[in-house]
C-alpha cells in the first residue's frame, strides 16, 4: 500500500508539480512571516513617530504647567484648571480623551478622571522606560487596570508616555500620559499592512513563478528523457528475451544433436566394432601361430576403441528430461554417479510440486550437477560431496559441492571425461539462460558450484 501511494502520490508527481507543491509551502510561509514582520515594523515606526510628535507638542505646552512637581507631590488647583483648560481649547487638545499625570511609584498627581487622583498602581514597562527618559507609546492596549474608563469609549486609542523634565536641571520629575483618538492611524496602519502584505506576495510570487518556468522546462526535459529510457528499456528487455529464448532453444536443439549422435555412435559404430573384435577369434586361427601377437593388438585396439565410443555415447546421451521432473533428474544423476564411483552425494531437494521448467532449463540444470559431480569425483575423490536445489520467488539456486582441496588455480576448463567443455562451456550454458555461475572454495575446505537463474525469464 506505501509503494502504491508512493507511486500514485507524492513520488508519482512529476518534478515541476513537486516544486510547485514544496515550492508553494515554503513561499506562502516566507510571505506570512516577511509580510508579519514588514507590517509589524510598519505600524511600530508610525506608532513611534506620531507619539514622538504628539509628546513634543504636548511637552511644550504641560511640561510649564508641571512645574509644581519639583518640589509637590501633587499639582496645585491652578495647574490641574490651566492643564485642563489647555486641553479643551487646543485642536490638539480636542483629540485627546483622556490624560494622566504620573508621579514616581505609581503615584497619579493628576488625571481627567479625578476619582483616580491620589490612587497607586503598579508601574507598566512603558511608565518605567518613560521614567527612564523615553517617549513610550501602545495601540490599542487599554487593558491596565488604571485604563478602566478609556476601555470603556470603545475606540481607538494611542496611549503616549511622555517624560516630563525639571527646566532647570532637566531631569523627569513626572510623566505625562495621553490617550488621543486614533480612527485615522487606525486607517492608515490598516492600508499599508494591506500595501505590504501586497508587495510581499506580488515579489514572492513573481520569484516563485520565474523558478517554477526554470523548473517546469526542465522537469519536462527529463520527462521526456525517462520516457525515452523507459521505451528503450523495455525494448532491451524484449530483446534480451528474445535472444535469451533462442539461446535457450539452441541449447535445446545442441544437445538433442548430442544425444543424436550419442545414440549413433552407441548403434552404429559400436556395434560394427564389436562385430569385428568377433571376427577376430576366426582370423587368428585362421592365420595361425605366428600371427597371433598381431591379432592380439588389434584385438585390444578395437577393444579400447569400443569402450571409447560408449563413454562418449554415454557422456552425450540424456535421459527423459521433458517428462521427468526436475527433482528425479537430480535424484537419479547422484544415484548413477554413486553407481559409477562408489562416492556419496547428499542431495536436498526444496522446489515445489508444479514447480515444472522449460526443456533447456532442465537441461542445464542436468548438464550442471553432471560436470559439478564428475569434477568432484576427480578433483576431490568424491568427499563429502553433496547437491542442494531451492527455488525461492523467480529464483532458481543450484549448488554441487564438496570436500576436497578446493581451487589452487582458476578452475579448469575441460570437463572431468574429456567430453564435454567443461566449466568454460556450462558458464556460456548457464547465461544463455539468463544466469549466473559461480565457482568458489567453501569455508572449511572444499569447492563449490552455484548457479542462479532467474525463472521470470524462462
């Protein structure tokens, strides 16, 4: 199921959609955090500016009015009418709804809201950096206890601290705090987050569209390259089935030739010579005692030359492969090897019941565990040797081992009776087929055959 959706989903995509998909993530997070932190230095500078410009104002008019602070607590009754009167009749004045006159501690000396003058609060970070010499400033943040009344006009506020200094000495004996209406900066804030936002989107996605066109005529490229590898591919792998069948069917048709003349040879030849060792016995009585050493050899010669043909015939001949199955075959190749040599070969046999293989593959199988046995018996005097076939998926593994010296040298070509090619020719046997032979020395002594076809292509 992951292979499946791997293909279908995310691996199934071609490069330019894959782009255009991570591509698209990380764009639309780069435009939320440089347009969040473009916006947020926008509206910091304008807040700053217009408080630093509504805080010289207002200094410049309350800062004269405040001086009772230096040596008070509390402002006289005639500073509190003359700042309340300032208020009321500036244009500036008209905008702001509220003032508060802070002392040092929290301490309120005056305020448009008399109930609070004379009460405490805690100190807010803006009131502490106002004491400190700053110019402080929030939007819309009404939510100190002391900012009761302001949160209740229900509009937007500016709330500016505003250090007010000694004339003399210029040190802050108080801090002015103003709550101006703010509907126009509201306004204004709000189009250039929307002018920013805009600009950050317009420049992220002209960079993610001119990306995407470099990427899209590439993708295409290599689009067409896979399809070009894929077709070419595919044409390889008919072709070596192709070649890998006639191969196969070759191999087929050399060894029924074999076992043609194998048989030719057994009824032909064979027979013509051992009609002729029979005459032999009439000619040497017939040519009497001094021609009987003579007889003699050719007596032994067409003997030798007998029991050559039969080995040959023997070596070529080939039992019923095709309607054999494949486990007998190996069964019965180790039971007349036994026969032949007196050696014992262990075979282990893990195929299936219907596990049934085309002709050449049995063949080569056969003509395997023959070559594999013979070089056994001759290379190692037939210890320990032993033959394990398994089928495994579309993979046939076939071993013929044993416990002799192993190889000194590269193994040896000819084959362990002179008949056949030997290791050279099963190897081109075997990979006609589409596999793989392997001769190695086992661990603990020994040689080994190993021969890997692959089943899918028979």
């Amino acid at each position: 199921m992951d292979d499946l959706w791997r293909r279908k989903g995310w691996a199934g995509l071609s490069l330019a959609r894959q782009f255009a998909i991570a591509g698209g993530v990380v764009m639309l997070a780069a435009t939320l955090l440089v347009g969040w932190f473009v916006a947020g230095r926008i509206e910091e500078v304008v807040v700053r500016n217009t408080a630093n410009a509504t805080a010289l104002y207002m200094e410049s008019f309350v800062a004269p009015l405040t001086q009772d602070l230096v040596r008070e607590d509390h402002l006289s009754e005639a500073s509190r009418d003359s700042i309340g009167a300032l208020l009321a009749g500036t244009a500036l004045g008209q905008r702001v709804v509220s003032f508060k006159i802070w002392r040092e501690g929290g301490l309120l000396a005056d305020a448009s809201n008399e109930a609070l003058v004379g009460q405490t609060f805690p100190p807010t970070e803006n009131l502490r950096l106002a004491w400190a010499g700053e110019v402080r400033a929030d939007f819309e943040d009404t939510g100190d206890p002391e900012d009761a009344n302001e949160d209740a006009l229900g509009m937007p506020l500016l709330e500016i601290y505003s250090p007010i200094r000694d004339i003399e000495t210029g040190r802050v004996i108080a801090v002015a705090e103003f709550y101006e209406v703010a509907t126009q900066l509201k306004a204004d804030l709000s189009r250039a987050r929307l002018a920013s936002w805009a600009t950050v989107a317009l420049v992220m996605l002209a960079i993610g569209a001119s990306l995407f066109i470099i990427v899209l005529r590439g993708s295409r490229t290599i689009d067409r390259q896979l399809a070009a590898l894929t077709e070419l591919s595919s044409r390889n792998v008919a072709l070596r089935l192709c070649v890998q069948g006639a191969a196969a069917r070759f191999a087929a048709m050399n060894d029924q030739t074999l076992r043609r003349i194998g048989a030719d040879l057994h009824d032909g030849p064979a027979q013509q010579m051992g009609f002729a060792a029979l005459r032999l016995d009439a000619l040497r009585r017939a040519a009497g005692p001094g021609a009987g050493t003579m007889v003699d050899e050719v007596e032994r010669a067409v003997k030798d030359a007998i029991s050559e043909i039969r080995t040959i015939s023997r070596g070529l001949s080939l039992p019923d492969i095709d309607r054999r199955p494949l486990g007998d075959l190996i069964q019965g190749l180790a039971d007349a090897h036994k026969a032949r040599t007196g050696a014992d070969v262990a075979v282990s046999v893990r195929i299936g019941p219907a596990s049934d293989l085309p002709e050449a593959a049995k063949i080569c199988n056969y003509r395997f565990v023959q070559e594999g046995l013979n070089n056994g018996w001759r290379h190692a005097e037939g210890k320990g040797q032993s033959v394990d076939l398994s089928i495994k998926g579309d993979d046939l593994l076939l071993t013929v081992a044993d416990r002799g010296p192993g190889f000194v040298a590269p193994p040896p070509g000819a084959g362990a009776d002179g008949t056949s090619l030997g290791l050279a020719g099963l190897a081109d046997r075997v990979e006609s087929l589409g596999g793989q032979l392997l001769a190695r020395n086992r661990a603990g002594g020994g040689a080994e055959l190993v021969m890997t076809l692959d089943l899918r292509g028979l």
